[in-house]
C-alpha cells in the first residue's frame, strides 16, 4: 500500500473513532483497525490445528477484532519452534485451518497467518517446560530433537546446539517451501500472509549481523543480508492474489545501538514495498544481546514510534504493536498517524472482548453495534438496568 503524505488525510467525524473506521487493503477491506497480535499457543499435534485453535481464534472473532493473525506458522517441519507449533508444509494442515478461516468470516473478521522458519530457535520445548533446547526429558514426553538451520553456524546462545548454515540449494529450496505455504494458504481461505522476519527466527538471521557471518551473496552488505527475506517476499507476493495484501513482521531494532537499527529497518521496508507486500508489523529484539543493549524501555507503546518512522520514510502502511492496552491510546497513535492498524497481544488474551469493549468505550452507546448481536442484545440493556443511561458496560 503506497501511502501520499502530501496531503492530509481526512479526518473522520468525532463521532467515528480512527480505530473503528475501516481499512481497505488492496481488495481487502477491514471493518476496523484492531489486529490480534501473531501469538503462540503451543497446541498443535503434527502440525495440525485443531479444536483448540478454533476455539481459540474464535473468541476474538466474536470479540470484534478486525484481523485476526495465526500464529507463527512453519513452512517446513523444521521450521517449528517446538513441537506444539502448527504448519503449512501439507495439504492436510491447510484442510485444517479452512474451519478457522470459515468462522472467522461467518463473524465479520478478517484472518490472515504468520509464515515463519524459525531458525537456529527451533527444536525447543515449549515455553512452560523452560523453553530451551531439547534434550532428555523431553524425548521421555516423546518430543525429541531435529537438526537446526540458520544464516551462520552460530549457536543462538550459549549451551545452545550449533545449526548447520544453509547452502545455496537450500536456500533455493526454502524460497519454494515458502511459496508452497503461502498456495496453501491461499486454498484454506486466508486474507493475508504475513513474512515473519523478527525475533531471532531464520529470516531475521539472515538480516542481523549479529547472526549472519556469512561471506557470499547473503552476508556482509545490507544489501546482501537483505537478499533472502527479500526473494521470500517475492516469491509469497508471486503466489498471493493480487487482491489480498501481504505483510511482514520485522524487528525494527536489534537492541541499543546494536546489530539491525532503524535506519536498516526503513531501507528493508522501502525494499519490501518494492517487492509488493503492503504492510509491515513492528516489532523489535530477538537476538541475545550484550548486558546493557537490550531494549529495557518496555513502557507505554514503547514501538510507537518504529511505526511511525518506518512509515512516514518508507511511505508504507505500518502495525504499532507493544503494550497498547487503552482503546483511547490506540486512538491517540492512529490519530497522530503512527500507524495504520493497532495489534493487540496479551492484552487480547487477558480480555478476548477488548476490541468490542474499545467500542464502548471510544462511542458510548454507539458502541454496541460492534458487537455480535447474540450478546449486545443482552449486555446493552443490563449496561442500561444497572444504571448507566448511556448503556454503556462497566
């Protein structure tokens, strides 16, 4: 999505809050600008999602959300990070996810998913067995171990086990798993894919010279770090309808004038533009770092501003996501032109109704028409019998 700051943007009536105002991207058009946040649940078998998922993504559908994201998704089965991780490297996988994709349109929801290889990360347990490296214990669950791919022969960190570093075959090769993802994808009724290019994973790897030693086409410069997210783009960009917009998730910084810096992160977005995707979701970290370089800032909408460059130089629509947790500080980032679309994480898990409770509490009364009416028929007249005239809950 190209984006013409020469002119103001029109501003909406008082009345109709940014967050709720619809978003067209290419042929896709959002019925507000709430995102839920790409996040891991770890309940997987095989691959496969299953009632756990459709439950779980569903809620947020009946909660209002205008695009829903699916978690990081492997295009490989070494792609995983651990072995409850789902993935799009079978047909059966994308049979799956058409019921998730199914409800989520029968709610008024966008859906899109999280295309990822996670790299020298993968090959862990999950995060409540401790979330390192696999190892005894957990081949006593039955989860054992596979061989690690990354950019460099780098372990991720130490007593981390050492990835073998991709050949040129076989980054040709992930290039088409990539593609094959993202038809799969596209046969199981998304809306959008999403690039993950952050927190440490594969294609992150390749872009940190924190974890890239390479010394052929894909090390050293910028421009060369650059080259394979940049070819997975454009092979998902090739596969993807036209009609339907593609995004990639980035960290916009590695740390504190460390490694990938913002200054990076605008060239990667302006390159990215180029080769057709249309959003880019800023995020940050990922890499282990140095005592005293790590982002320690993590306050009120502390990636706002990643945003807010990134699309202000790079003339790109981007997602602000990272402790935005009051409907009327989503507002305030949408309203100062920080960003085009406003995720939502933990927050959402903690309250699957935020974006319908942002309703009421950005319209009033007015409010009510966000929610599915199965509830607000209920919910607005006890808001109403409790005392408050405006029918707002609280």
């Amino acid at each position: 999505m190209s984006l013409d700051h020469s002119q103001p943007a029109p501003q909406p009536a008082a009345a109709d809050p940014l967050l709720f105002t619809p978003l067209a991207l290419r042929g896709l058009a959002l019925k507000n600008r709430i995102m839920l946040s790409p996040m891991a649940i770890y309940g997987a078998r095989d691959g496969l999602t299953g009632d756990l998922h459709l439950i779980h993504y569903g809620r947020f559908a009946l909660g209002g959300v205008g695009l829903i994201m699916v978690e990081n998704t492997a295009v490989t089965e070494e792609g995983r990070i651990t072995h409850g991780c789902p993935g799009l490297w079978r047909d059966e996988q994308a049979e799956n996810l058409t019921r998730l994709t199914g409800f989520a349109h029968a709610c008024g929801a966008a859906i899109g998913i999280q295309l990822s290889h996670c790299g020298r990360k993968g090959s862990s347990q999950r995060p409540w067995h401790g979330g390192a490296p696999l190892g005894e214990a957990d081949a006593a669950r039955e989860e054992h171990a596979w061989p690690i791919r990354a950019a460099s022969a780098e372990p991720f960190d130490a007593g981390w086990p050492a990835p073998k570093a991709l050949t040129l075959a076989e980054i040709d090769a992930l290039v088409e798993d990539y593609r094959r993802a993202t038809a799969r994808a596209r046969r199981a009724g998304f809306d959008v894919v999403e690039m993950h290019c952050a927190h440490g994973y594969l294609l992150h790897s390749f872009l940190s010279p924190l974890a890239n030693a390479r010394t052929d086409a894909y090390g050293g410069p910028l421009e060369n770090r650059m080259r394979l997210p940049l070819r997975v783009a454009a092979a998902m960009r090739a596969e993807w309808p036209a009609d339907r917009p593609v995004f990639a998730r980035i960290s916009s910084v590695d740390g504190v004038d460390i490694g990938w810096s913002l200054e990076d992160s605008v060239a990667f977005a302006l390159a990215l533009k180029g080769a057709g995707v249309d959003v880019v979701d800023c995020s940050s970290g990922g890499m282990k770092l140095p005592r005293g370089r790590s982002l320690v800032s993590r306050d009120r909408g502390f990636q706002v501003p990643f945003a807010a460059r990134i699309r202000r130089e790079a003339g790109i629509a981007t997602v602000a996501v990272g402790l935005i947790r009051d409907p009327h500080h989503a507002e305030a980032v949408l309203a100062e032109g920080s960003a085009d679309l406003i995720a939502v994480g933990r927050e959402a898990l903690f309250n699957p109704n935020w974006a319908v409770s942002a309703a009421l509490a950005l319209k009033g009364r007015g409010g009510w028409s966000s929610w599915q009416e199965r509830y607000g028929w209920w919910l607005e007249r006890r808001a109403v019998q409790q005392g408050d005239v405006h029918g707002r809950e609280g």
